[in-house]
C-alpha cells in the first residue's frame, strides 16, 4: 500500500492509501485502548467533514449520520473516538460517521449551534433528529440510534 495520509487522534491512527495498482483506496484504523490493539479495515469508516463536503456527505444522504463535532485539544473528545468507532463497527452500513473538527470549520459548528465540544449530532436522511453535548457512554449512544430506526 501506497502511504497517502494518516491522521491521529489520542489512541486512535487512520491510515488512507492506495493499493500497488494504485486503483482502490483502502483504509485501515488502528485503536489502541487500554494495551489492546483493534483493526478496522473497509470502507465503513468515518470521514473527515468541512464546510465544503458537509452537503453532500451529510444533509443529502440518506440514512443515519452522526456528525462528530470535536477539538483535537478536548480530553472527552479523545475518549469519546474510540467509542464511536465500536458503534461503527456495530452498526455497519448502517450508519455514517462525519467528524468536523470545530477549529477548522468554525463556521459550520456555529451554523448548528455547537457551544460544547464533543457534540453529536444525529441526522436522518438529512433531517436533525437530536444531539448529545459531552461525552456519553456507549449505551446513550446507541441507543439514540436505535430511536432513529
């Protein structure tokens, strides 16, 4: 695999590349929490978001989609990614995950009114349909999924 980009969040490497032929993009995430390391490999797996692709990648697709408001400096953020990487594990193609690192894209967390980071906006077939402000458990989370369901 051709390295093409990593991105590292606390216990958490991405990893985006293309294969010897240079044709398909593959991913690969690696979260290490608490010693144990965790692989996720395919194409379910959560993308970076701006003010530039939020359209597209969030409000016109159809399904389920958490958007991950978050600060690379916040503490609960860092403890809340590898939560939401079980949760797309869980769900599959199920859901979608879009993170949107609020100081880069101010403009979109003011827009929805993100006063609080982590924020988790929860969209259905682009229609909001409710948020969690702060670091939740697991179980608060899947369970707001399965009320969209």
């Amino acid at each position: 695999m051709k390295y093409m980009r990593m991105t590292l969040f606390k216990n958490t490497a991405v990893c985006v590349g293309k294969d010897k032929a240079e044709k398909n993009i593959s991913q690969i995430r690696i979260i290490f929490n608490n010693g144990k390391r965790r692989i996720f490999k395919g194409d379910n797996m959560s993308i970076s978001v701006d003010n530039e692709n939020f359209d597209s990648e969030v409000l016109k697709a159809k399904g389920i989609v958490l958007a991950d408001f978050y600060s690379d400096t916040c503490g609960p953020c860092k403890r809340v990614s590898p939560v939401l990487a079980e949760i797309e594990e869980d769900y599959g193609d199920k859901i979608k995950l879009a993170k949107i690192n609020v100081n880069l894209d101010a403009k979109l967390a003011r827009k929805y009114v993100v006063g609080a980071v982590p924020t988790i906006v929860f969209f259905k077939n682009g229609e909001e349909t409710g948020r969690i402000v702060g670091a939740a458990n697991k179980s608060e989370y899947s369970s707001a999924i399965e009320n969209m369901m």
